[in-house]
C-alpha cells in the first residue's frame, strides 16, 4: 500500500474525511465532540501549504481512504516545563473498511520519518478515553501515556 504526501487539491477529500472522523469521535464523546457540518478545506489547504505541518495520506487506487496530520510543536514556555521540540500527530484516521489492513501503521511510519527529518524528539497524539481501540493501537505502536486530563462537573450547591 502507497503512503504519500498529499497535495494541496486533495484539501477537500481529505476535509471530507475529517468530516466522517468528527462523527464518529462524537458518537465516543459527545459531550466533548460535535460532529463537524462545515466544509473545513481551507483549514487542510494551510496545513498542506506550511512548511511545518504535513498530510499523510492512504488511497484506494482513486480515493483517499486515511489520512495523518502531522506539525512540528515545541512544550510550552513556562519556567518549569522541560523544552523539547516534537511532531504532534494531529490526526490519524482510516475509514472503517479499510481498517486492520496495517494502513494507520504506514500512516505512523510516515509520521515517525517527517519527525526524524524536522528533527523532532518524539510524536506525540491525543485520543479520546473513550477510544479503547485506538488506545490499545497506539500502545501496540510504543505510544505510552505522559498525561492524563480529568475533568468532573461543577457542584451545584444547594
């Protein structure tokens, strides 16, 4: 299977994509993700344009069927965090019939090949704790977890 940079004509079917992603992302966590209705090329177009970001795609002979977005990031400024230059894998997302056919794994081998070449330390990637399948992927890959975000309701008081 082929893994290729997109191009930056590929911005809509690859929105398109994302599209179906945030669907089913909202189906795990609704009450952190809506599904997107909005036509978000524009958005994909920059990142395919940066110098820093990048698109990695997967085709069925004519179609894109995944996709990775990648971006070069750094930790944060404050005095107490350790600096370290990495590649935030934004994205990764393989329809669900062409899944378990090692595409996200060549999509995370072209993820791991643009870090080593803008001299990234690690990747890094969020996933939703809902997204059990994912998880138990990425640890497959060596992703292990280096922060947890918790979150709980307001009290109401009485």
């Amino acid at each position: 299977m082929l893994i290729q940079p997109a191009t930056p004509n590929q911005a809509p079917e690859i929105a398109a994509l994302y599209r179906q992603l945030t669907g089913e992302m909202s189906a795990l966590a609704p009450t952190v993700i809506q599904p997107l209705h909005q036509d978000n090329a524009a958005d994909f177009y920059d990142y395919l344009i940066d110098p820093q970001s990048d698109i990695f795609i997967t085709t069925d002979q004519s179609r894109i069927v995944g996709f990775a977005l990648v971006l070069a990031a750094t930790t944060g400024v404050e005095l107490e965090a350790v600096f370290h230059r990495f590649a935030l894998c934004v994205d990764l997302y393989v329809q669900p019939a062409y899944r378990h056919q090692g595409r996200a794994q060549a999509l995370l081998t072209a993820v791991d090949d643009w870090a080593k070449a803008h001299a990234c330390e690690f990747v890094q990637l969020n996933v939703l704790a809902a997204n059990t399948q994912a998880q138990q992927f990425y640890q497959q890959a060596g992703f292990l977890p280096q922060q947890l975000t918790l979150t709980r309701p307001v009290r109401q008081q009485p």
